[in-house]
C-alpha cells in the first residue's frame, strides 16, 4: 500500500501508517480553515453589536465542525469522509446556484465548481478509500514490512508450532496387565479421605496441577512473559490486561475492558475431565485474529495448543493450555 511507512515509529516492529499525500494536504487545509473561522467567530462575537455576535456563533460552530473533518480525514475515519463530501457538495451546489439563478459570473465561482469536483471525485478514488477500509479494520498502527534481505524475519514473534502429543511415557501401564485403565487398590488402613488422597497422589508441578481439574491456561507474550488464567470459565480480555507490555500508543489499538472489552475465552468441561478453549471476539475496533485468521463477526472459535492470537494488529500471543 502506498501509504504505509517504512520506518517504524515505536518499537515491536510497529509501523505507523501515513495517509494518502493528498489526503493530508486536504486534512490540514481543513483544520486551519477552520481554526480562521473559529478565530473570525470570536472576533465578531467580541464586537458588542448584537447581529455580529450572533452570527460569530454560528462562525465558530462552522469552524469547529471543518476543523474536526480535517482532522478525521488525517486519522481515517469514514465519517470525516462522507462530512467533506457533503461539505465540498453543498460548495459545489452554491456556486450553481450563484451562475446559473442570481447570474452572477465570476471567476471565483467556477473555481469553487471545480475545486468541489475534484476533491469529491478524489476522496472516491481507490487510494483514498483503501486507507479508510485499512484504518477501519486494523487502526493506524500495523506491523512493519520486512526488510528485502530477509523476509522470514519479519514478524516480531514468528509462530511456531507446537511439537505432536507424545505418549504419557512417565506412567506406563503394567506389561503384563491389559487393564490400564483400573485405579490401584486402596491401602489397608487409611483415615484421609478418598477425595484427598486422590490429590495426594497428582503429581505437584506448578504448570499443570490446577489444570488436572480447573480450566487453566497461560497467553505466552513476545518478551516471554506470560498472562496465566486458573478456574475462570470466562475470562474478558481488554486493553488493561496489557498495559506495561507494549508502548502507550499501540495499546490504544486494543478495546478497553471497561467498554465491553476486546475479546473473550472461553472454558468447556469434555466428559474425560478435560477443557475445550474458545475464543470470540466482542466486536473490537480493531478485530483479533488467530493463526492469521481475523474471526471478528465469525462467533467462537475453537483455541488449539500453541495457537497464535493476534490482538488489534498490535500484540501476537502465544495460547497454551495447562
């Protein structure tokens, strides 16, 4: 894409995308013609005659809504997009009105015509639309292309897959047994009861002993940390969860917890006592993707070990289950 910068801006391998050059020359004739007209509205208003104040309100009003197109025009917002179109419309509209009904002929009035022409028909052309649909699906911040030398080094944390199931070889069954499955016999005396010897009896590692009987689960970070979740059938994730693993400007790409959240896991018993993961996302600005794949919209989706889940084009987490 042609607005995309090649020089990242933060680190993370981070890329801050750059509207279209036209674009920006519109955005920032529009926010400083409509500071002027801000600037002209108090002027009047401060006058003291009565009708100069009135209507230097109503400048102000003008000024303030062109300054917020232009800067939503630079931001990408569609919003701003469709208010300048309406805008250099209404424009286009006036300076008919003012040839073809009052009969007024003037140079400055077929100038307006075209002006408002060729800014409608550019903020349609393919370029500009694109950056809008980009910025509306994954924000101003993406991953920064890779260098031509070496290509497969572009993700800051490549996924990798997870190595096939092996066989519990630390607990084999008895060679001359074909019974694996029966329980030892209990000891012959023995007051504790049979619930706690049970637990006695699993193996302490600290990676898996809450997941023997409650959903349990880590998110594995770029830097190694890793966000450990234990006996939460659902967990919502939001941009508080983050914060202190990525720069201030990238976190701003992940929606608030507070606000509805980014997106969701969830923990579903199996009937061998095991958990199935699922993921959702909720509605997020953003969008979370997994193994690549954006699932904004698409309902729940099933996590596998050592997925990858890609939050708001901004963080790339490792799912591994306990």
């Amino acid at each position: 894409m042609g607005y995309r910068s090649t020089n990242p801006q933060s680190g993370g391998g981070y890329a801050y995308i750059r509207p279209p050059l036209g674009l920006m020359v519109l955005a920032v004739i529009s926010l400083l013609y409509g500071i002027g007209l801000v600037a002209a509205g108090v002027l009047m208003g401060v006058s003291g005659v009565p009708l100069l104040t009135a209507v230097g309100f109503l400048v102000m009003i003008l000024g303030g809504a062109i300054a917020a197109v232009g800067y939503g025009l630079y931001k990408g917002r569609e919003w701003a997009r469709v208010a300048a179109m309406v805008f250099y419309g209404v424009s286009m509209g006036l300076g008919v009105f003012s040839i073809t009904i009052i009969g007024v002929t003037s140079a400055i009035g077929f100038a307006q015509i075209l002006i408002s022409i060729a800014v409608i028909v550019y903020l349609n052309t393919s370029t500009v639309t694109s950056y809008f649909t980009h910025v509306k699906k994954v924000g101003t911040l993406a991953r920064a292309p890779a260098p031509a030398a070496a290509p497969a080094a572009a993700p800051a944390y490549a996924p990798r897959r997870s190595p096939p199931p092996q066989p519990r070889a630390s607990y084999p069954a008895p060679a001359t047994s074909p019974y694996v499955q029966r329980p030892p016999s209990p000891p012959p005396v023995s007051s504790m009861p049979t619930e706690a010897r049970g637990r006695e009896a699993m193996p302490q590692v600290a990676e898996t002993v809450a997941g023997a009987s409650v959903p349990s689960y880590t998110l594995e970070l770029p830097t190694g940390k890793r966000i450990r979740v234990v006996n939460e059938v659902v967990r919502v994730f939001g941009r508080e969860d983050f914060i202190g693993t990525l720069p201030q400007q990238q976190l701003a790409a992940i929606s608030r917890r507070s606000k509805g959240g980014h997106f969701r896991i969830t923990a579903a018993a199996r009937p061998d006592g095991t958990f199935e993961y699922h993921i959702e996302d909720l509605n997020s600005v953003n969008g979370t993707r997994v193994n690549g794949e954006e699932i904004r919209g698409a309902g729940p989706r099933v996590l596998e070990n050592g997925d990858i889940v890609e939050v708001g084009g901004v963080l790339r987490m490792r799912f591994l289950p306990l």
